[in-house]
C-alpha cells in the first residue's frame, strides 16, 4: 500500500523530508497547509513567524518533491467566514495556488469548499488534481454525482470505512465515471461525531494565540462526552470508531491506490506511519489515531497485538446496532490492560 502523509515543520528529533527517505518506498505523497491559511487543524504557529514558517516549508517541501513524491496543499477549512465564496477568496486563492505551483509544483489540492475546487478547475483544468476533503462526509453514489463536475477524487466519509459493500458500490461508480476514491485510515473521530461540525468550524477560525479551551472540552469538543462515561464506556466508543488497524490495511488494496495517513498533528508521526508501513503495530492502538486517546484514557493500554484475530471480520459486518451489540467489548476484555499506581 501507498501513503499519503502529513507535513510537520522539522524539529531537533525528525523531519517530514526524513521519514520520506525511511519509508521511501511505501510514501508516495505528503499533505501539508500553508503557513497559518485557515485548514482543517490548528495554525502553524504566530501571525508574526508566518514569514520564517513559509520560508522552512518551502524548502523542505522542494526537497520532498525531488525524492519523486507528489505534494497536496490543504485548502480543507470548514468555513472562510463571510468572503468564503467572493471575489476577495478567488483572487486570494488563485494567487497563493500560482506562487506554490511555479515554486514547488504541486500536484493536488484538497478541499471542503465546492466554490475552491470550481475556481481552480476553471483557470486549471486538468493540470491540478483537485480532492474532495473527508469532511465532506462523502458516502454515496448520489453525492459524488452532485460534484461530479468539481472534483476529479473523492475522501470517503470515515464512517463507512468499515462498510466494505458501500465501499464497492463508490469504487464502482468512481472507475466508471474516471474518478477516484481516497481513505483516511487513523482519523480519531467517533463515529456519526455529533460535535464535528462545531469543531471544524471552530477550527477554521483559530487564531494562534486564542484560548478555545473554555468549557468545549479540548483538545477536541467530544473528549468532554468521553470524560463523562466511565473508562471501560469510553474506550468502547474509541472501539465503536473508524480506524484501521495496520495489520488490516492490505483488505483495502483493491479499492484504494492511496491512502491517507493522519499524521499532521500528531505528537510521534513517525510511529505512525511506520506501523502502516510494515503492516503490524505493537504498541497502544490508543496511541495510532489523531488525536490520540492515550492521555484521555491515562492508565488503560490497548495491547494491539492482543486484539482478536476476527476482529476485521467482526468489525466490517458489524450492523452498528450497538445497543445490541458486544464486539467492540468483548474484543476489549482480550486485549485492554490497566495501570495502577
């Protein structure tokens, strides 16, 4: 399998442009947003190092394109406030797309604004890959026909990661209609999350230096539902999500060329995408997702090789009748280890 992985700006202990040389044959794309432009994840850093931050991308990320990986530029904020769809936005997008192409030739861009991915497609056509974002919630035949037009591949929404049947069905209908289908296999988010909407859109308008932590339940709104189980319920519902585990991943080859690694936030992304690589992970499956549950669930490890070995079985003819339901406990009670001080 191929990956498509996170840029994070280099730090003393690792670089992006490192772990594309590591794992250079299983790496075929880095995703990165620009500077502090409004994306899917918080800001970059300060306003005031917006300068230093762009000069450290641009570099690095030349350097990544001449390993021969592609380059994706996140244009995936949920909302761009009252300009999202003016002439101010267009101008302003065309404009940051035109430098990044003549300086380090980018080959998509990925985004969750239907009036982006027409702006680009009219002054570029064909000659950028233009990617509807996963937070779309993209899950039917009926959506990517609506965006048909717009978008040349799409993110299945995560909720059907596991729905291998509506996943043939999108497959299907992507190859007969010259598109393709895109994944993203370690997202942290619950299942049918009821707070995303408020969080991307929370997100989108970030400023560095603000304080969102008051009363929402950061680092997302949904760690404060989780606070509020006790701990055997909430790592039920981490089990209830729509991750894939690594040793999983080659299910998925039929399907997907590509896919996606969330690892641009991630606090040990090298861990990451090493376990996808080699197709096997001993560690914490708490740790694998962004975010990460380790810190929620302090004191309870998931032991990944002690998952059931049906568990991909279990988990993609699931019915998600969960009230009915005890995989997801009966996987933990193999496989779930607590600490005690």
């Amino acid at each position: 399998m191929k990956y498509s992985i996170g840029y994070q700006l280099p730090d003393e202990l690792d670089t992006t442009l490192e772990i594309c040389k590591d794992f250079n044959e299983h790496i075929s794309d880095v995703f990165f947003s620009w500077g502090n432009e409004p994306n899917g994840r918080s800001p970059l850093g300060r306003d005031d190092e917006k300068e230093i931050i762009e000069k450290v991308q641009l570099e690095e990320l030349k350097s990544i394109k001449s390993l021969g990986k592609t380059l994706t530029l996140l244009l995936n904020a949920n909302c761009y406030g009252e300009d999202g769809a003016s002439l101010k936005h267009k101008n302003h997008i065309l404009g940051l797309v035109k430098y990044l192409k003549e300086n380090i030739d980018i080959d998509y861009i990925t985004t969750a604004s239907p009036f982006i991915a027409d702006v680009l497609k009219e002054k570029y056509g064909n000659d950028i890959h233009i990617k509807a974002s996963v937070n779309m919630r993209i899950g039917s035949v009926s959506a990517m026909r609506q965006l048909k037009s717009s978008f040349d591949s799409f993110y299945i929404k995560k909720e059907i990661n596991r729905d291998f049947d509506k996943i043939k069905e999108l497959d299907g209908w992507c190859k007969a209609n010259g598109k393709k289908l895109h994944m993203l296999a370690n997202s942290g988010c619950l299942t049918d999350c009821a707070f995303q909407t408020f969080h991307d859109n929370l997100i989108a308008h970030q400023k560095p230096d603000a304080d969102y932590g008051l009363n929402v339940g950061y680092p997302a709104p949904c760690h404060k539902y989780l606070k509020s189980l006790d701990g055997m319920d909430g790592i039920t519902e981490f089990m209830r999500s729509n991750w894939i585990r690594p040793e999983d991943i080659h299910h998925y080859e039929e399907h997907f060329d590509e896919v996606k690694l969330a690892t641009r936030m991630h606090s040990r992304p090298r861990m990451v995408i090493a376990a996808y690589c080699r197709e096997k992970f001993k560690g914490n499956l708490l740790d694998l997702t962004e975010p990460s549950y380790s810190q929620l669930f302090k004191g309870y490890v998931i032991d990944n090789t002690l998952i059931p070995k049906e568990w991909f079985k279990l988990s993609t003819e699931c019915k998600k009748k969960c009230d009915e339901c005890n995989v997801c406990k009966n996987a933990l009670k193999s496989s779930l280890v607590k600490y005690t001080e």
